[in-house]
C-alpha cells in the first residue's frame, strides 16, 4: 500500500494515504519541495504579468509607529513606520498544503522574488532595520498573492508655510512612485485601509488632525508614471511658545513702563530699565529667530518680536523727551541764580521760573500721559493679533 501511494501528489501522500511520519517533518519537506519547485524557472528580474496586457496592480498599506523630529528650520520630519505591500504573480501559484497558512520566506531568500520598485520622492534619509535581523517580511499564499512588508525609518522633505507661526498648520505628504515601471508594467494603489496608526501615538509639538491618501500619477518625458501619496495635517502646539516667548516679552514691555512712575531725577535708574529692556527684547527676539528657516516673508512672531522692540523702544525715547524739559529747566535755573540781580533782575527771575516751571510740567504730563496710553495701545494691539491669527488661515497653506 506505501509503494502504491508514493507516485501520488504531496496532498494524496500525507492524507490519504496515512503514512504515520512526523507531522512537523512531513510538512517541512513539502514547504521545502515546493518552494523548490516555484523557484526553479522564476526570473525575479521579470514582472509577474510581462506578457500579459495588464499591469501588476500592487496595493499598498502604511502603518506608522510614530512621527518625530518635526524640525521647523530643515523642513523635515522622520516616519517611523511599517511599509506593506501585497500584489499577484500567478508564477507563485501553487496547491494548498494543508496546516500551511502561506509560505514565509527568510531574509535572504526574499531576493529572489520579483517586488515593486517603490521609492519615496520626497525622502531625505531612510534606514530599513535589521536588530536583530532584517526586519522585513514576505509570505507567498497558494493563489499566488504575495506579501511584502519592512519597517522603515523615514526623513522627509516638508514644504511648510510658517506665515501663522507658531499657529500656523501644516500639511506634510508621503509620495511614493514607481522608479522604472510606467503605468503599462505596475499600478500601485491604496490598500482599502490606506493606513493605520499605532496606538496611543501622540507629537510634542503637533496635534495631528487628519491623514488623506490619494493617487497622483505623473508624467515624465512623456512616460506616465504611477504614484500615491498621503498627506499628514499637523496643527501645532503652541502652548510651548506662549511660555518661553509670547509671556516673557510681553512681561519685558511692561517692565519699560516701570520707568514713567520713577522721578525725572532718578537718571540712572530710568536709564538702566530702558537700555536692560531694549537688550533683553534683542536677546529673546533673536532667540526666537534661531528656530526658524530664513524665509522671505514675515510671520507672525516676527511681527509680535517687532512689535515689542518697538514698546519698549518708544518707553526709551519717552524718557528721552521728558529729560530734554528737565534739563531746560534747570539750565534757566542755573542763568536765573547767576543773573537775577536787582529790579530788573527779579523781573527776568519771575519770567525764566514761569517758563522753567513749564517745561517740567510739560515732562510730568508726559509721563502721566504715558502711564495710560502705553498699556492701552499694547491692550489693543494684543486684541488685534490675536483675534487676526487666532482666525485667519492664510490662502497659500490652503493650497498646499
């Protein structure tokens, strides 16, 4: 009865004829046979349909670990994430072995079979892992599905617009295409879930809205390519930078206005709080800048840096003018004391203190005057920009 079943398929030896060997041995030398035998005439320099009028059609699926490194001033971030892929090459065909799911194929082995020369077009830096081994994926199915899978760490360009700085949002995108074959050889597509993120994910500096794929076929010299790309909505935090800079600028431009309380007379204190306030709003608004990528045009921490210099600016200037009529003041004094002699020199007397008096006058109202429209036109400066940046999405973020 053996010898009889021995010219049978794999499938007939194992079952119907009850051959009592190991099971786990069984199996393992019809996994090994058949892999042989897919193998033995397969180009995997050749598409799975290059004879046929059809293109491969490649289904795509990312599952992304994580997203870090956002970096404003290199227009960059970095992907942590799982790349699928899934397509057929009826070359792979083969008959069900039974307990076998799919035939999973070691590291090493994966390069003979023929996959999709997928690259990114906006990537900068890419790592595929390989702690401990290559951390990479491919399972053949009976049907001839084939599965391909790796983990890839990604650094991507980012075109971003940083007019609503630090309130702005951003649209990030993944382009992945086809490098050699046009859209005759290989169309990659969507899987039906596009992507998947990893649980409990979250970004320091970004919120992360809402992720949108989409196909983008291009053409080149003539050639139509295929590509997909997913664009990431990132809105950003900006609760960091009303602590380290909106809040403490704000707080050096009232501190210039400690000055219009000091007495007129207190030169080198006034003086002191005018020059420390100037360059400590230099120091926090270059600070600022050093983040940043050197773009043309302005964003809105610019003009709230620019804004505050020129407060605690005009609070310098302020005492400026208010120590002119001082200084008149008592150089008159100074004439009066040395001049004021007699009849006609008590009248002069009289005229120099009325004018004297005048001048410092003028100085207090000035400060007095100060106190109030300082802090009213900051007020309403800060009702402003707020409202404007809080509500305004300008018109080239949403083209892009």
């Amino acid at each position: 009865m053996i010898s009889a079943c021995i010219g049978d398929d794999v499938l007939h030896y194992l079952y119907l004829c009850q051959i009592k060997l190991p099971v786990k041995t069984s199996i393992h030398h019809v996994k090994e046979e058949t892999l042989r035998e897919l193998f033995r005439n397969y180009d995997s320099t050749i598409p799975p349909t290059f004879n046929d009028d059809e293109p491969v059609k490649a289904l795509v699926q990312l599952y992304i670990l994580g997203i870090d490194s956002v970096s404003d001033s290199a227009m960059e971030y970095t992907l942590f994430m799982i790349l699928r892929q899934k397509w057929y090459d009826k070359r792979l065909q083969y008959n069900i072995i039974p307990g076998v799911r799919a035939l999973e194929l070691d590291p090493k082995a994966m390069n003979s079979v023929w996959v999709p020369d997928l690259y990114m077009v906006n990537e900068k830096r890419a790592m595929i892992h390989d702690i401990t081994t290559p951390n990479k994926l491919l399972h053949i199915y009976s049907d001839g599905q084939v599965v391909y899978s790796m983990r890839l760490s990604v650094t991507l360009s980012c075109q971003m617009n940083l007019l609503k700085y630090p309130m702005d949002f951003q649209i990030c995108s993944v382009d992945l295409e086809s490098y050699g074959y046009s859209t005759d050889r290989l169309m990659l597509r969507w899987n039906n879930v596009p992507v998947e993120l990893a649980a409990n994910m979250s970004l320091p500096q970004f919120i992360l809205d809402d992720i949108n794929t989409a196909i983008c076929d291009r053409l080149y010299a003539g050639i139509k390519y295929t590509c997909i790309t997913m664009k990431i909505h990132f809105t950003r935090k900006y609760g960091y930078h009303l602590i380290q800079e909106f809040i403490p600028s704000a707080l050096i431009v009232m501190l210039s206005w400690v000055s219009f309380w000091i007495s007129l007379e207190a030169v080198p204190a006034r003086i002191s709080i005018g020059l420390l306030s100037v360059l400590t709003m230099t120091t926090q608004s270059s600070g600022s800048r050093t983040k940043l990528p050197e773009v043309s045009y302005i964003k809105a921490i610019d003009i709230w840096m620019s804004v505050c210099m020129l407060f605690v600016f005009a609070a310098l200037l302020e005492y400026a003018l208010v120590n002119v009529f001082d200084r008149k003041q008592k150089r008159h004094e100074t004439y009066v004391d040395a001049n004021g002699v007699g009849k006609e020199g008590k009248t002069d007397k009289r005229h120099y203190r009325c004018c004297c008096l005048k001048g410092r006058e003028r100085a207090r109202i000035i400060d007095k005057f100060s106190r109030v429209l300082f802090p009213m036109t900051f007020t309403i400066f800060n009702m402003f920009y707020w409202s404007v940046y809080l509500i305004w999405e300008p018109v080239e973020t949403l083209q892009h």
